[in-house]
C-alpha cells in the first residue's frame, strides 16, 4: 500500500504541474494513465461501478467523479479537484487534491486551505484508542467553523485489498451513531469534501459528475493513512 500510494501521489504532483490555463482537462487522464502504464499499476477507478476514466477531474462547482475532457478546457480562477487510485501487488492506493488554475479568488483559496487543513486536523485523530468519529468531528467542526459546509453524500473508507472497505468514514458525525474504535493496522482514506455554499449535492445527467447544489465551488483533499502505534502515517504524501 505504501508504493501504490506512492505512485499515486507521484503522479498527482506531475498532474498539478500541468494545471494552467487553456489546458483541455483530458490531458490529465492522459497523463495519468501512462504512468500507470510504466509504473506497472492498473488505474483504480477505470472500470470500477463503470466509472469510464481512471482519473476524477472536478472542475469548481464539481465536487467529485468529474469526467476528463477535450471538451474542458480549464481557465484563470478555475479550480480543479484530482482523485485517483491505483493497484500494486493487489493492493490499492487512493488521493485527492485540488488546485488553483493561474489566480483564484480569495474565497477560492480559502475553500482550498481549509479543506486541506481539515484533512491534516481529521488525519491527526487516526490514533489507536481514539474513535472512527474522533475524525468526523474533527473535520466537521473545523470545517463548519470557517463557515464553509462539509459534504454529506460521500465519505472517506477503508482501503487495501479492496478499494472501497469497511468503515465508512464520514466527514461529519452521524446523529445517533457509535462509531468503532480504531487500531493499529487500519487503513484508512480520510477525504473531506469541502463547499463554498451549501453542502447538499446533485449528480449530473451522465450519472457521475457530482455537483454542488447551488452551483457554488467545492473542494477536495484526501490521503490513505495507516493508523500505527507510533500515530497517523500518511501513505499518500507527496515527496
Ligand atoms: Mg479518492
Ligand atoms: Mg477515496
């Protein structure tokens, strides 16, 4: 899982060298799927549920399962979301990140620390003895607390020989739910979805893109963490 995460986060940072105006969004599924090829690691996402990509690439008010595009071609103060995973060894690897195309609004940056900081402050409940909802409050009161709103719809989840596996980790705690306590040995993809505006979702007519409701942008960092005794090690970090 360490070199399935690895790779990932390799090609998540080529990815975000490449984010810049008048770049048509395909070029990124492009990119991705030949360092899969040449790492020797199947994408994760093509194919799965039919998914018809290997990588999701959300563009501002897309929250996540955005398809790449030649279509799409991104512009100054656009922000795009990147989520992939691949298989090594049977074994999988899962990260997001969003980036600022060229100069964004203020309220766009902000949206972009606060949701990647939420990861950091949700990532740093991932400790043996601790409760699965340790992290949900975490992210959800920071989040909630700057004033942007945290999706519902979709959660973070374990993962390993399976993309997606048990818990479910929400990234806001469920009202009359005991979450479980967590041990050394998880694994877990934490992935706070962040909104500008409200934090209820609507999926497009090609039944994947997720979008925010009230069209308003949305963000989206995530990393695999293996919860140890000696704390939170994050898989997915980029060199
Ligand atoms: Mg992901
Ligand atoms: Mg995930």
């Amino acid at each position: 899982m360490r070199e399935a995460n690895r790779i990932v986060s390799l090609i998540l940072d080529e990815l975000g060298t490449n984010v810049k105006p008048g770049v048509p969004t395909i070029l990124f599924e492009e990119i991705c799927r030949a360092r899969c090829e040449e790492h020797g690691v199947r994408p994760a996402f093509l194919g799965y549920q039919g998914f018809p990509f290997a990588l999701c690439c959300s563009v501002n008010e897309e929250i996540v399962h955005g398809f790449p595009s030649k279509d799409r071609i991104l512009k100054e103060g656009d922000i795009v979301s990147f989520d992939m995973g691949v298989v090594y060894e049977g074994f999988y690897g899962d990260s997001a990140r969003t980036f600022a195309v060229g100069a964004v609004t203020r309220e766009a940056e902000r949206l972009m620390d606060v949701t990647r900081e939420s990861l950091t402050i949700g990532i740093e409940q991932a400790v043996p003895g601790n409760n699965l909802y340790d992290i949900s409050a975490a992210i959800q009161s920071y989040v909630e607390g700057a004033g942007f709103g945290i999706v519902r719809r979709f959660v973070g989840h374990g993962i390993g020989s399976h993309l997606h596996e048990k818990p479910e980790i929400p990234n806001f705690v469920p009202k009359g739910m005991a979450g479980i306590p967590l041990k050394a040995g998880m694994v877990l993809a934490i992935e706070p979805m962040v909104t500008v505006g409200t934090h209820e979702v609507e999926v497009l007519e090609d039944n994947w893109t997720a979008v925010t409701k009230d069209r308003k942008l949305s963000a989206h960092f995530e990393h695999t963490v293996a919860v140890t005794s000696d704390g939170p090690m994050i898989l997915s970090l980029s060199e």
